[in-house]
C-alpha cells in the first residue's frame, strides 16, 4: 500500500510521492527553549518521530531537521527573571529538552540546528525579501508586506480580516498595514542582538523556520510539520517569506498537523498554567506509559490527558512486555506484522496499529505451538519498533529497580566522568544512551550526577 497522508494544504489525504524518491526531507517547527517542555509540546515530537521511523522503513534516506528557537522574546524575559545568563539557560534547557525526548523513545532528528548560529541566512533572506519588494524597513524594524503576497492565506484558508481579528494582531506605528509581521527588529543595549544592514537587532520567530529549512532541505522540501496551533500565523508565514523569496514554487509539499493535547478540555499551555512537564511526569512514569498515551488517539484527532488513560496504557504495555517475556526473540530480522504497516501508511493511524499489536498477542496466548508463540512475539517486537515501543528487555519492564545491579550503573557513571574528563564526548554520550534505553535516566547537578528510573 502507498504511505497517504493528510495534507492541510488541500485538506485532504494523498498518495505521498517525495520530490526525490531515494531521499525524503522532512522539517518539524522544534521547541523555544526557556523553559521545560509539557507533554503536550511532547506530542509532536512523537508524532513525528512514528513519521520519521515510517519514512526510514519505507525509503532508503531521509533527513529529519528540527530547530532549536534559543532567540525569542520568552527566553529573554525568562533570563532575565532567573536572573541568568541566556546562553546557560538556552543550553540547560536544551539539554534537558533532548533527554526529555530520548527518555519518550524519540529518536534524535537527523539535524537539531540553533537559531542563534544561522542569523547571517536570516539575513540575507530578508535582503532579498526587500530587494523583491515584499518587505520594508522601518525605525529598525523589517517587515513583511502580507498585501504584496497575493496568496497569502492559502495553508490557513482564513480571510485576511478574520485572521488579524483572530491573532490580536499588533497595530505598530512601523507597520505599514495592520497584518504584516516582524522580520527583524531593533534590539537595545543588553539584549541579545546582531549587526545587520538595519542596525543592531535580532531576528523574528517565523524566518527562523524559512532559513534553517532552506539551509538544511532545500528551497523546496517534502514535508513540515507542526503542531494546529502553529498553522496561522507561523506556518502561513513560513509559506509567505520562503516562496516570495524562492520563487514561486511550492515551500512544502506536504503540511501535516497534530491536534492539540488538552487538560478537561481545554488546551494544554504555559500561558494557561494548566501544563504537567515531561520532566515532572518522568518522575513517577516509564517514558514508554507516556509515549504510549501521546500515540493512543490519532495525530489528528484532540487527546484529553487524564489519569485513567495513563492506567489504561500503562495495563497495556504490561500485556505486550508480559507476552514478550521468557520468548526466544533471536529470529533473524524479523517482518513487522503487514497490519500495523498498514496502519501508519494510512495517515499514521496509531490507533489501529496498537489494536493490531494487541491482537497479536491474542493469538500468541491462543497458539499452542512454541515456535508459533516465539515468532508472534518477534513479530511483536518488530512491530512495536515502528512505533518506537517495546525495545526495553521484559524483565526490565516488570523488575524495575530491584532488577538493577547498582554499582554496575555506579561504574558506568563513572566511568562516562572520565570519558567527559578527557573530552571524549562521544563516549560518554554513548554511555549514558545506553543506560537511558535500560530505563536509567542520569541527570547532571552541581552535586555530581544522580540517576533515577524512568
Ligand atoms: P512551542 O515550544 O510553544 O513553540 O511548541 C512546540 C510544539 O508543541 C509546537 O509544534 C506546538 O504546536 C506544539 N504544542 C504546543 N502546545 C500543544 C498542545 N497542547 N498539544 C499539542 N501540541 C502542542
Ligand atoms: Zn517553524
């Protein structure tokens, strides 16, 4: 079956066909990194990292760009309140955004680019955007003329009128119509800012996006995504400056959308105070109960947290894990099981993926034939791969910390402070990724490095 997916751009699903059939590129708007990350900036990530997995089982390449935002407005303000330097809290946060994200089984993208260090492609789309007459400059500030884009709207499908009422946009006196946005503006003394042919300044949240995809998949590329609430105005704007500097061809193909994680209904935000962070959820949850809840419902579809889904998932995964205990996995590279392929192909439908996981173990507890039961459970596990579950050793899963050998975790602590101590980096990187696929999460503090059971 060919992978279709749901396209916001035409509102309908498709065939996806890449631009180069042996290279699919694939770009996600990644976190602003002042703070840590809720569960529901969570669901993206996992939702496109099922997409990148898919993608790479399906094709022979693929590059999975996510930025890092560590310029913005929110991570200024946050320094300023910690009283901290923006480069350590910028860099602490990240760090702890990417654990986060490795310790709910997401696999790092291929490139994690920073803003702070592609200012200079910034700027020189904005040049261009000047020299095509899209954009002006005023007191310091560029702007991005949304009249002189007549196909301004087409991801959105709003009315230009309504989607200012909608965002509360600004009415500044350096604009020259209500609806256009910033691409760079004026920063004093003491805030983060760059040289630039408009004076000492830094950048916009939406040119960040235009210049690191461009950079990194080319001017055109096969598929963005994002979270809804990113569609107008930042996507719409992606789509505004990257086509009217590039031409008239398309920016992504392909646009997917995940629906928004919420609390009793309503949105899960930092601005709504009503957000649970990863970090505080993987004080008491496996990594695995909380990736499992984020891919419980389709991506599309909202998904309320609460705590009866979370017992639900975690009865889940003691099912499959109690399946896969005692069973002969050796099996020489195993086949997914054809339902749950065709599941993700289906616009990523994990929902009937995760039923088809579960029916496999009812016919595992059905068969009375061992080989039969060794091979459901191969195909159990290869299956769960897909959607980045079921990689943890069985006995892990159900001993948790009893089953620990302390002063082996003790040694591999130490012996990771040595690698770092000689700045062999990657070792000790690889040191610690191999604890936290056991489910042993290390955590640097000025006390010297703790670690805990996800
Ligand atoms: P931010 O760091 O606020 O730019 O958000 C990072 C990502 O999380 C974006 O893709 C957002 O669309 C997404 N996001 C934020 N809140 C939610 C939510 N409650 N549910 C699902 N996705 C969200
Ligand atoms: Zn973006």
């Amino acid at each position: 079956m060919p992978l279709i997916l749901h396209n916001t751009l035409t509102r309908q699903k498709e065939p996806f066909v890449p631009l180069t059939p042996d290279h699919v590129r694939l770009y996600v708007c990644g976190p602003t990194v002042y703070d840590f990350a809720h569960i529901g900036n969570g669901r993206p990530y996992v939702v496109f990292d099922v997409l990148n997995r898919l993608l790479r089982h399906l094709y022979p390449k693929v590059t999975y760009a996510r930025n890092i935002t560590d310029i913005d407005d929110r991570i200024i303000i946050a320094a300023q309140k910690n009283n901290e330097d923006i480069s350590l809290l910028t860099q602490r946060t990240t760090e702890h955004f990417q654990d986060d994200m490795k310790a709910i089984g997401n696999i790092p993208p291929t490139i994690e680019p920073h803003a702070t260090a592609h200012v200079s492609e910034m700027i020189e789309i904005i040049q261009t955007l000047i020299e095509k007459e899209h954009a002006y400059e005023k007191d310091g500030h560029v702007l991005f003329s949304v009249k002189s884009f007549p196909d301004y709207g087409q991801l959105s499908r709003c009315q230009h009128d309504e989607m200012i009422a909608g965002a509360r946009v600004e009415v500044a006196p350096y604009k020259r119509d209500p609806e256009d946005f910033i691409l760079w503006k004026p920063s004093e003394a003491g805030i983060p800012g760059w040289e630039s042919p408009w004076g000492y300044g830094r950048p916009g949240w939406h040119i960040e996006c235009s210049a690191m995809s461009s950079k990194y998949l080319g001017e055109t590329f096969d598929v963005h995504g994002g979270g809804q609430d990113l569609i107008f105005p930042h996507h719409e704007n992606e789509i505004a400056q990257s086509q009217a500097c590039y031409g008239p061809k398309t920016f992504a193909q392909v646009w997917l959308h995940n629906g928004m994680l919420t609390v009793n209904g309503e949105k899960m935000s930092k601005s709504l105070g009503n957000f649970i962070t990863v970090h505080q959820l993987l004080e008491k949850l496996p990594g695995e109960v909380i990736r499992l809840v984020l891919l419980s419902s389709h991506y599309r579809q909202p998904l309320d947290w609460n705590e009866q889904i979370v017992v639900q998932c975690r009865q889940s995964l003691d099912r499959f894990y109690n399946a896969l205990r005692g069973r002969d996995l050796s099996q020489e590279k195993p086949t997914p099981c054809e339902s749950v392929k065709a599941a993700l192909e289906d616009d990523l439908n994990t929902p009937l993926a995760l039923s088809a996981l579960h029916d496999l173990v009812s016919r595992l507890h059905k068969s009375s034939s061992e080989e039969e039961k060794n091979q459901l459970a191969a195909t159990l596990k290869a299956s769960g791969e897909w959607l980045g579950l079921l990689q943890q050793d069985p006995e892990f899963w159900f001993k948790g910390k009893t089953g620990i050998d302390e002063n082996k975790i003790l040694e591999l602590i130490e012996a990771r402070k040595e690698a770092r101590k000689q700045k062999k980096f990657l070792e000790a990187d690889h040191i610690r990724d191999e604890l936290l696929k056991s489910g042993i999460h290390l955590e640097d503090t000025p006390q010297g490095t703790l670690w805990r059971q996800q």
